[in-house]
C-alpha cells in the first residue's frame, strides 16, 4: 500500500507509527505491542492531520478514530 500523503513518529504512549494514504484515505496505525498495523477505511485526510498535531494522539485515535471507522488488521 503506497503512502501517497505523509507519516509520523508520535510522542504517543500508545501508537508507535501513523501513515496516510491520500488515493485511497486510508489510514495506517501501528499500536505499541502490536507487530501488524491497522489499516482505517474511508478516513478524510482532516482526520489524519488532527491525529497528527493532537496534544494526545492516544486520546484523539480513541475518540475520533477508534469505533468510528472500519479497518483491516
């Protein structure tokens, strides 16, 4: 899956890595503790850039993006 936008190293104490991939707005998230990524569906790009510049990404991914979009994992 080629990323088309951007990804980020956080300062998260839950998530490891962030990747976007604009074509398709998927949104790729590596959770400390987990080996395989999940990859969010259908997730608009504002998403992404939020999670990105959250004071707490842990805090932003459970209350914008986890249980509101569906993944692959």
């Amino acid at each position: 899956m080629p990323i088309v936008k951007s990804s980020a190293v956080l300062d998260s104490s839950a998530i490891h890595d962030v990747a976007y991939d604009v074509r398709t707005r998927t949104l790729t998230i590596w959770l400390l503790g987990n080996r395989r990524p999940y990859h969010y569906l259908d997730v608009p790009l504002e998403v992404y850039e939020e999670l990105v510049h959250a004071e707490s990404a842990g805090h932003y991914f459970n209350e914008h993006i986890r249980h509101h979009y569906k993944y692959m994992h």
